[in-house]
C-alpha cells in the first residue's frame, strides 16, 4: 500500500516525510505543489491519496479505524476563506479550492471520499456546492457536523465531516446527528473514566455552550487522540513541548492547530463503514 500526501506548507511537508521515515503513517510521498498544479497522472498507483495532507492525521486515521488497503482520497480543504476568524471573503478567497478539488474529482474519479471543513462553511454555500457536483458525478454524499467534545476531548471543535461515495448501486448514507450523539455518549463516559484514573490534574472549563469539560493543562489538549509519535517525531518517548524554541512553538501550533481531531474523524470514518 502506499499513500500520495499534497501539502503546500514546506513545514509541514517536512513532519510529514519524518512521519513516514517513523512509520507513524503509511509509506508513500509527498508533494509540496499546490493542488492546482496536481494533474491525474502525479497520482496514479496510490492506494491513499491525502490532499491538504497537513500533518498526515487523515492517514492515521484510517488505520486506526481499520480501513485496510481499500482506495481513498481525503481532504481537509482550505477553512480560512470560511472560518469566523478569518475575513469572511468565503468563494471570493483565491483559497477557496474546492473547484480545483472537484475537478480532480471529475477526472480521476475516486470510490471513496472522506473529508472536513468548518461548519461556518455551510451558510456560505460549500457543502451545497460540494453535494451538487458530487451527485452530478454519480456520488452519494453524506455528511453531520460534530464536535470534539462528543468523544470527550476537551474543545468543541465543530466540524463538518462528509463523505462521498460512488457506489454503482447507491445508498443514502445519512450519518444522522442523534445515532452520533448516541454513540459519542458512550465514548464520553468511557474518555471521562480514564481521565480520572491516569493520575493526570484534570481541571475543568466553561465552554461556549455552558458546559463544564474537563482540560488538560498546557498544549496536550490540541493534540488529544493523536499517537505521540504523530507529534513528537524526533523522539516518541520525550514530552511533548513546543516551547523549546520560538519557532518550534510556531511550526507546531500551526500543525497542531490545522490538524482534524484524530478521535472523532476514526469515529466518522467507523461510522461509515458499518453503513457502507
């Protein structure tokens, strides 16, 4: 099996080639170019194929949830053209690339499609986009938005997970907000449980929709669910610490902060291949 990441940060193409030398995630290659740039043929005899691959936790992902060697293409595309803290310029943003993205779609014609967006990219029309020029090329798109918090992270982190799928006999794969809720429930009481009993100083805070979840102190809550490996590549079994220099600190709040949260995209993922 081998896996094809796109990553346009020289930063984090870096941590992605040193996952790879690490085994944290599935052999293959990376490419810095812009997707734009990316033709049919640069990714032809991939079993993976990761575009806006960040710091490969799509890949790990997949594992995790048992995928196996099937064909997959994933994309976290671009969410600052949609993101509250950023402009707003929503399709207007020269990173609003999910043109380019569908366009690759459209020529290479993928079986299975999973990827996450910010869930503000709703009201600008994404995912209408997204499903109309999905299902104009014979896919069957489902999609939920969920929050971290569902699997006991703590931050709520909401994103939109979608999946597309182009099964030559369709279903409707309706990943229903209630049959996620219910099992995240269980999750939740079983995250809480082991929080308790791992001798970590649990603190807890007030999040926006006025509840009380517990946090780790320092930069382990961005990084909840994800292999030490997939965030300390130099050395697994050193702590994780970003403030070993300034620029360490930077290169990886970025990484962290870009990256989807492991435990709910394996969720989404197992979620789907028990409709599939």
């Amino acid at each position: 099996m081998k896996a094809y990441y796109n990553e346009f940060d020289p930063k984090a193409a870096a941590w992605l080639r040193q996952l790879i030398k690490n085994k944290d995630i599935t052999d293959g290659e990376v490419d810095e170019r812009s997707i734009t740039e990316v033709e049919p043929s640069d990714i032809e005899g991939f079993d993976r194929v990761h575009f806006f691959a960040g710091i490969g936790t799509w890949d790990y992902c997949l594992n995790q949830a048992g995928w196996g060697d099937k064909s997959i293409w994933t994309a976290s595309l671009p969410c600052q053209p949609f993101s509250s803290a950023g402009k707003g310029l929503g399709k207007a943003d020269e990173r609003h690339l999910l043109p380019h993205f569908l366009e690759l779609v459209r020529k290479c014609k993928p079986h299975t499609i999973i990827g996450e967006q910010v869930e503000a990219a709703i009201r600008h029309g994404w995912l209408d986009d997204l499903q109309a020029n999905m299902e104009a090329q014979n896919y069957v798109v489902g999609h939920c938005v969920l929050g971290a918090h569902s699997i006991g992270a703590p931050h709520i982190r909401q994103r939109l997970y979608w999946v597309a799928d182009s099964n030559s006999e369709p279903k409707r794969y309706e990943l229903k907000k209630d049959f996620c809720d219910e099992m995240f429930s269980k999750i939740w009481v079983e995250n809480s449980y082991n929080l308790k009993h791992d001798g970590i100083n649990i603190n807890k805070i007030r999040c926006a929709d006025n509840k009380l979840r517990p946090v780790k102190p320092g930069i382990l809550p961005l990084v909840n669910g994800i292999a030490r490996g997939m965030v300390h590549s130099s050395d697994p079994s050193a702590p994780i610490d970003a403030n070993n220099t300034q620029e360490a600190r930077v290169m990886r709040l970025k990484g962290y902060g870009n990256a989807i949260q492991a435990q709910t995209a394996t969720t989404f993922i197992k979620a789907y291949m028990e409709l599939a």
